[in-house]
C-alpha cells in the first residue's frame, strides 16, 4: 500500500538570495537579477520569425494545425537531434499569459522553448490557443487536444526521422501547465495511434479555487502577478456566470474529476516560494499523490513567479537541469505495473534552498 507519509526533502545552497518585492517600485534591478518590469514589457516584446538557419544550435518552423481557428505550432529542431542516432523525444509546450495574451511569436517563448530545445536535446512543439474573452473555456483546451490529434495522425515537414512522439512530454508554464493538465485527462480518453504520453511538466501551473490561499493573500500585491490580474483572466476565461471553483480552475475540488482510476502520466510540479500560485501547485502535488499518481515537487523558495523567463537567473539553470533529469528518467524507464505501483510509494517533494 501506498505510504503518503513519506516525504524526501532535498535541501541545496541557493545561488540567489530572496527576493525583494517591495523594493521592485524603486529600483531597476533587484538583487537577484530580475530586471522590475520585464515581464510585463516581455508580454508584448516584439514577435521573433522563425528560422530555417541554426540560431543557438536550433532551427525553427510554423505548421499549420487548422487554419479556420488560427492554430499552429512553432516546432524547435536542435542541429544535434538531427545528427543523433538514437530516438529524440518530443515535448509539446503550451505557453503561459492567463488564457488572454502570448503566443510561441513572443520572443521570451520564442527564447524559451529555443533553450529548451538546445538543452534537453529534444524536438519542442509550442502549441498556439485562442485567446479570451472571444474563445472561452473550453476552446482552449480544444485547440491544445486538436494540436496533440493533429501530431499523432499527419506527416510533419521539419519533424527529423528520429523524433519519436512515442517518447512525447506535455510541459507549460502558469496558464499553459492548467493545459497540460486538462490535455492529460483528455487524453486518458482518447486512443492515439502513434502519441505516447511519458510526463508531464508543470511550471507555476495556474490553478485557484474561491476560497483564497495564504500565499494568495500574501503576495496578493507581487508586480509580476497580481491578485487583481489573476482574478482579471479567471473571469475573462471561465464561461459565463461560473466561479473559481469551476473544473477548469479548482481541478482538486468536489467538481472536478476523479482521476485515481484513469491513467496519467508521471509528473514534475514546479513552484517557487514567492508566487501567489505556490499554494495551489503544493494542494495539486497532494492531490496528486492522493489520487495514486507519480509525482515529484519542486519549489525554489527565493524565486517570483516566471523566474524561469530570465536564464542569467541561477534557479533557471536549475530548473532546466531537473527538466533534463526528469525526461532522461522517463524515456529510459521500463513502464511496468510493478515499477509504477513502487514509484507511488515514494512521493518526492525537493526544496531548493
């Protein structure tokens, strides 16, 4: 039987010191390297095109998924996937923004999956959504799941001979790990022909329920993501007349699904100490574990939210290298009922420190 009393807790020196947020109205930079401001100005930066000539070792390309509904994906091919021999496998990136602003054009995403591309040395697929309040819930999680059909049943240009979407990741960061959530139940209903779901990579996922959190509360003000905005896109995404603690949102309350007898692939949740997110990525860790599924949490105590979207950032380095280990365990895991059932028995949750 499943013990959920255990707890493994990895503890390592920090790089960065904490992060001051009330000093971010007044200076330029703060002392961990996150210039005030930045964010925000990168939600609206200028679009990058892709590119058909390597640039930081990665080339890139725009398919078409349904141009009825303006979807496509922007794909990353890493010149060293293209020269390995073995199997590269593919990870579908779904972009943050609150379900109102981004896209895989925006030069942070457009650096991002380009980085983690070159750096895990996989095939990166970052997938477009409509935009609310126009397209409300659920149409992006149709266009994500039209996105994953479209993978598993067309012939690709740019998709080399040893990308392999059997070895497939869903990943997303904020608004984008809400998607990745929602996609994996999907696809725990849908039959793919070639498409086999390893993992799933949670950064800072969004989720929220009416009942607010402590760190709700106590970051309610934090520049990056405020209370305020965060209530702004809940209510711009949602159907109409619906609250925070609809599926979509609180995905472990009374509503939502029961996924303890669905399959669902095994997960790494990422969260940081000083976003107002952190306490619902730590209930979705629990629920996780709860709910009998394989799941490891990370959480960088120093760090805002979006810290990865500046690489000089030390945690950002950090963060790509558990990415890393976590697909290099998956892919050359043997899945079996034994080793499944043993991996539930040791929920990990690693404190960087």
């Amino acid at each position: 039987m499943r013990n959920a009393s255990i707890l493994f807790s990895i503890s390592i020196q920090s790089p960065t010191p904490p992060f001051m947020i009330p000093q971010m109205a007044n200076i330029e930079e703060s002392s961990h390297g996150v210039p005030r401001g930045a964010f925000m100005e990168a939600l609206f930066a200028e679009k990058a095109p892709p590119s058909s000539t390597p640039v930081n070792g990665v080339v890139s390309s725009d398919v078409t998924v349904d141009p009825s509904r303006s979807l496509w994906f922007r794909l990353y091919v890493p010149t060293s996937a293209v020269a390995a021999a073995d199997a590269v496998p593919v990870v579908v990136y779904y972009h943050g923004g609150g379900f109102v602003v981004n896209s895989p054009h925006r030069k942070p995403y457009d650096d991002l999956c380009r980085g983690l591309a070159r750096e895990l040395s996989a095939i990166v697929l970052s997938a477009t959504h409509r935009m609310a309040p126009e397209h409300r819930c659920p149409a992006q999680y149709d266009d994500g799941f039209e996105t994953l059909k479209f993978i598993d049943g067309s012939k690709i240009d740019g998709f080399p001979p040893n990308a392999d979407i059997g070895k497939c990741f869903l990943a997303g960061d904020s608004s984008g790990g809400n998607m990745s959530h929602h996609m994996a139940v999907r696809a725990a209903k849908h039959e793919f022909q070639k498409v086999r779901i390893l993992g799933i990579i949670f950064i800072q996922p969004f989720f929220g329920a009416e009942k607010r959190s402590e760190s709700e509360l106590e970051f309610e003000w934090n520049p990056i993501v405020t209370l305020e905005r965060v209530d702004f896109v809940w209510k711009q995404f949602l159907p109409e007349g619906s609250n925070r603690d609809h599926p979509a949102v609180n995905v472990f309350g009374s509503k939502s699904k029961d996924i303890s007898r669905i399959p669902f692939p095994a997960t790494l949740v990422v969260t940081s100490g000083l976003d107002l997110l952190r306490d619902s990525s730590r209930r979705y860790y629990e629920w996780l574990i709860k709910s009998g599924k394989e799941a490891k949490l990370i959480e960088y105590p120093n760090m805002p939210h979006a810290f990865y979207a500046f690489p000089h950032v030390p945690e950002a380095r950090m963060l790509i290298n558990e990415i890393k280990e976590f697909i290099s365990e998956r892919t050359s895991l043997t899945t079996t009922t034994q080793t499944t059932i043993a991996i539930h028995n040791t929920p990990k949750r690693c404190v960087v420190m």
